[in-house]
C-alpha cells in the first residue's frame, strides 16, 4: 500500500507491507545515503517481515544531513502512532547505513523526552556505519551510548565502515540490552564472495526476525 507521509511542507514516500492477519507490531524501515526505500535489502526484508505477520512500513527520505534525516524519519513514527487503519501495540526502528544512524538518533531523543510512552520497542542496525573508512579514530557512536531499549546489528565482518573489534567494543559499552549478528566476510553493502545476494538476505532476514520474536510476543 502507497502512502505519503506529511513531513514539514512536504510529503515522504511510503509503503506499508501488510500482514495477512492483523499485526500488533511494525518495523520502520529506511535506506542508506545513497538509494531509496526501494533497496532490493529492504524490499526483501518487508516482504519476508510482512510474510510473518509483521507490518513494514518503508520510507524514503533523501538528504545527506543525518539531522535532516532524523526529523523525516520521526515524522513518519508519529504517522505510524496515528494511523487508523493499523492500531499497533509497538514498533522496531530499522536502517540500513546512515538509515540506522538516524533510527538511533530518533530513538535517542523521544526516550530522553517527556514523550517516551514506550511505543518503539527496539532498534535495528543494518551495515552501521560505525566510521568513515580509514577513518576509525572517529566513531559515530553517541547515541548508540545513550540508547536503553533493545539493538540488533547485522553487520558484515569485512564491512569497511565498521571495523569488527571496534563494533564490539562500542557494543561492550552500551546500556541496552544489544546482540550482534555477523555476516561472514560481507562488506557494507552486505556483498559476499562466492554466495548470491538471495542468500546473503535471507540470512539477514531470518536473523532480524528471529531477534524480533525474541524481544516481543509475535
């Protein structure tokens, strides 16, 4: 279902992946800095999500400034809140590359708000993009350290922007309750030598639906 998504003076493009049964939990999803909602990573992911009833509602949000794409993406939780047509009990924040660093700066603020009202339930990192590469004495780990509700980070273990130990030592650190799943020598746009992209996502997908279920009753 296309939706568009009133965010400031302008509309975002949306769509929902519906469930055939009723959902009680969604996922946000949002692409990196290059691309749009329809990443073949995040259409693959939607549909096998919405396949196992949960609703996905993906958006794209074009724009460089992850402050820029922080407003657009909580632009679309409050959309998600309100909407009629799906009274969800919750919500899982979702990005892949700089769509994850905006789902954590998101979820950093409304849980250091007033408006914390226990709506989003966790947070998913695709390929976070933890430094710039080459570029590890500077890590993009703030809100990360500030964040209580669950993470799951799928990563490739050959992802030039997030090197393995230094991911593992910001995750060391952090409050929330948080899991790492990595995808065996993938890069950051989740490439694999010797296995097909098919392969590769079904892997991710079946990971972040798994940690979904374990964090909800799905």
């Amino acid at each position: 279902v296309k939706v568009k998504i009133p965010f400031g003076n302008k509309y975002l493009d949306a769509i929902f992946s519906v469930p055939e049964k009723k959902p009680t939990y969604g996922v946000i999803l949002t692409h990196g800095a290059g691309g749009d909602m329809n990443f073949p990573h995040l259409v693959s992911l939607a549909a096998y999500l919405a396949s196992h009833g949960v609703l996905c509602l993906r958006f794209t949000c074009k724009g460089l400034n992850v402050a820029y794409r922080t407003k657009a993406f909580k632009a679309v939780v409050e959309y998600l809140k309100l909407c009629d047509d799906y009274k969800l009990s919750g919500v899982f924040l979702a990005g892949r590359s700089m769509g994850s660093r905006a789902a954590a700066s998101v979820i950093r603020q409304l849980s250091q708000g007033d408006d914390d009202d226990g709506f989003i339930q966790g947070l998913v990192c695709l390929s976070y993009p933890l430094h710039r590469p080459k570029l590890q004495s500077k890590l993009r780990d703030e809100d990360l350290l500030l964040i209580t509700c669950p993470v799951l980070f799928v990563s490739g273990s050959a992802d030039e922007m997030c090197e393995k130990q230094l991911l593992e030592g910001v995750v060391s650190k952090m409050k929330a309750p948080k899991k790492i799943h990595w995808i065996d020598k993938a890069n950051h746009g989740m490439a694999v030598k010797g296995r097909t992209a098919d392969d590769v996502m079904e892997e991710v997908n079946a990971q972040v639906f798994s940690w979904l279920r374990e964090n909800v009753q799905l």
